[in-house]
C-alpha cells in the first residue's frame, strides 16, 4: 500500500467509543492505514430496574412525540418495544445524531427528525417542528443522568415530557498499561473522545503517570463542551471537530498532513 493509499501509516490512534460502537470508526482508521488502539472509556449497561421503561412502552400511543437521546437510546428502548407492540404510526420521532437516526431505520422508523449539523440538543430544539408543541406530550428515551436543557425547554413551550432511563453508563475497570507502553513506544500519536463523561474517566483511567502524556497528546473532540472538558483537565493539543465518524476522520487527515 502506498503512501497516498494509507495516509495515517505508522499512527496509533486511540478508539475511546463504547466497546460495541467502536467497530466504524476503527475500521475507518485501519482503511486508511492507521493503528487503531481500542480503550474503552464508557460501559454501557442494563438499568437495574427496567419497569419504568416498559411502562412507557405500553401506553406509547399516548404520546405524540419520542425524542432519543443516543444510539444506546434507540437499541436499548426500541428491543423492548418490538418485543411488546409495534412502534404508533402516528408518533413522530426525533433523534440528536446521525448515529441515532441509523439506528431507529435499521428499526424500521423512517421520517425521523434530526439537525443537518452540530447534533447536540441546542440543534435539535432549533428544529421548527418542536417550536409549537405545547399541549403536546413527549418522551425522552435516554440514559442515566445527562443534560436537562432538551426537557427543560419542551416544558417551557408548553408540552409535557417524561424521561426514561433505558441504561446506564459506567467507567470501564480497566488497565491502563495498553496506552502507557503505546506512548513509552511512540505509538500512540492522537486519541479520539466523543463525550465530556468519556473525557473525564479517560483523564481517571490513565492516572498520574499517564496525564501528563495524554495532556500533551492531539486530542480529537466533535463537539465544543468535549473539547472544554479536556482543555479543563489541562489537555494543550485539543482539536475541535465537525461532527460524527466523518468530523474526525477529515481532522485526523488534516491534522497529520494527508488529506
């Protein structure tokens, strides 16, 4: 393979995504010659009590419109309900991402609303379908905890919102040793980070002898709240991205001369 052909040959690039959702993006990276080092920072697991969930789920047709928060979102919550009832044809259905709007087609939920670009709440309360919802009930499938900006301000449009949880994020048990021989080899030249909680247990994970490597590291970051956790854990190499597998694969090119 030449070098035009693999424009990242010889980087190690660290793959922090939740183990299951890894796959795109490091193949992305190998296709383009890189080294993609899979470090988890983020275990996605089952809430311990899923009856608020199915609750949910029976009485759907409620609603007149779902929001997902997540990919986690829509596979968690959606096994649940085509394992109950068939999805209401006359619910509407938005999605923060495009990673989100996949996955609920791969459902078979088509017509779902989502922002063209920057996929954060802000975009999607932006969208003119959900200015005039009041008198309107909506239900945000999620995980646990996370920002309350989307259902604060459906509220204040006048519309009634329930949250539900659909799993819980945790901070993988693992070792460090996998990234501190990477950098003791320069082997390790970018990390990739796609949440602001990622960011954080990434910065735990690593400990005290590898901070000052990872602070000093190209960190690539999709979204600017990503990139403000890590320049506030005294990251100095932050590389703020356009959104999505597509934002970072373009910044990774750019940044090491190739694209």
């Amino acid at each position: 393979m030449t070098a035009v052909a693999a424009p990242l040959a010889g980087r190690g690039i660290v793959v922090t995504r939740p183990a299951q959702q890894s796959g795109p993006l490091a193949g992305r990276i190998h296709a383009a010659g890189g080294q993609a080092i899979l470090f988890p920072v983020l275990e996605i697991i089952d809430t311990p009590d899923r009856q608020p969930l199915i609750d949910v789920i029976a009485r759907l047709d409620d609603y007149q419109f779902a929001v997902f928060i997540s990919p986690n979102a829509v596979v968690r919550a959606m096994k649940q309900v085509m394992a109950r009832r068939q999805w209401p044809a006359a619910m509407r259905v938005a999605a923060i991402g495009k990673g989100s709007v996949r996955e609920l087609e791969r459902f078979g939920v088509s017509g779902v609303l989502a922002p063209e670009r920057h996929f954060d709440s802000e975009h999607l309360l932006a969208l003119s379908e959900l200015q005039a919802v009041a008198g309107q009930r909506v239900v945000i499938f999620r995980g646990d905890g996370g920002r309350e900006l989307l259902g604060d301000t459906l509220t204040a449009r006048g519309a009634q919102v329930d949250y539900v949880e659909c799993y819980r994020r945790a901070r993988p048990d693992a070792a460090a040793a996998p990234l501190l021989q990477a950098w003791a080899g320069n082997a390790l030249h970018a990390v990739t980070i796609t949440s602001s909680e990622g960011m954080r247990n990434l910065f735990a994970m690593v400990g005290p002898s590898g901070q000052p490597m990872l602070q000093q590291t190209p960190l690539f970051a999709p979204h600017p709240r990503i990139a403000a956790a890590a320049r506030e854990l005294g990251c100095r190499n932050v590389i703020e991205t356009a959104p999505g597998d597509d934002g970072l694969m373009d910044a990774l090119l750019r940044h090491f001369g190739c694209a």
